[in-house]
C-alpha cells in the first residue's frame, strides 16, 4: 500500500510518496587498468536481462576518463538489484569474446563479487543485492582474463 503524505510549507504543497523514496547508492569500482583505454560503464538490473541484455538495463552510467579506481552514484528506488561493471575497451558497445567465442576478453565486475566461470555468467540471484545491503555502499573489483 503506497502512502501518502501532503505538507503544506508557506502556501505549496509537497507530497512525498514513502514507497518511491529514491536512496542514494555509491559503487565503488576498483583495479581499471587505465592503460587499456575505452569506457567504463556500470548498469543496474532488475531481474530481467542481467547481466547480458545491456539494453534491458534499468539505469546505466559510463564514462571515459579513466581511474584505477572510480565511484559512481545512483539514485535507486529498487528494493533488490545486481550490478555489472564492463570495461569496454574497444568501445564497440558488446563484450568482446576471447578466441573461444565464449569468455570475455575484456574485463568485468559483478556485485556480490560474483565472476564469469565454466559454466557462464553470474545468474541474478547470486549478484543481487538489497537495498539495506547497498546503503553502506558497494564495492566491485573489475577483473581481467
């Protein structure tokens, strides 16, 4: 049940909605190698898409200025979600495969330091993270193959 509250402050009203009260959530995303070039991107999933279907990504953010080590922040009303970090070197906007045409060649991070291995991608329900766990803020190490 969404709950509404209406104040009214010197003549106007400001209503708050306590279900849709976006919290703050700060990724910090460590070892870039900023040698290798291109973007960093980090993208917040629902249950659907994650971790392969990009374009079914609830909030994305990228950039090309490169650290070792960057924080990003999002303001997020989702009560569980997971995070993938991709270092898109090559900027082609997909995850470069490796000569097997199965592993990544580029590096990605995973929340709940989940990691690609022999049987694919991390699935959802061991990536996701509450959103009492995200208040202290989320740490994601990007790793190489």
């Amino acid at each position: 049940m969404k709950k509404l509250l209406v104040i009214f402050i010197g003549g106007f009203m400001i209503l708050n909605t306590a279900i849709s009260r976006a919290t703050e959530v700060k990724i910090q995303v460590s070892g870039i190698d900023t040698k290798r070039g291109g973007n960093i991107a980090v993208m917040i999933f629902g249950k659907n898409g994650f971790p392969k279907a990009h374009d079914k990504a609830l909030f994305v953010q990228e950039t090309n200025s490169l650290q070792e080590t960057m924080s990003f922040v999002f303001n997020l009303t989702l009560k569980e979600f997971a995070v993938k970090v991709w270092h898109d070197e090559n900027q082609d906007g997909k995850v470069t495969k490796n000569w097997t045409g199965i592993y990544p060649k580029e590096g990605l991070g995973f929340s709940n330091s989940q990691k690609v291995g022999f049987t694919g991608p991390p699935s959802y329900k061991k990536s996701k993270v509450s959103k009492k766990q995200s208040l202290s803020g989320l740490k994601i190490s990007i790793r190489y193959p």
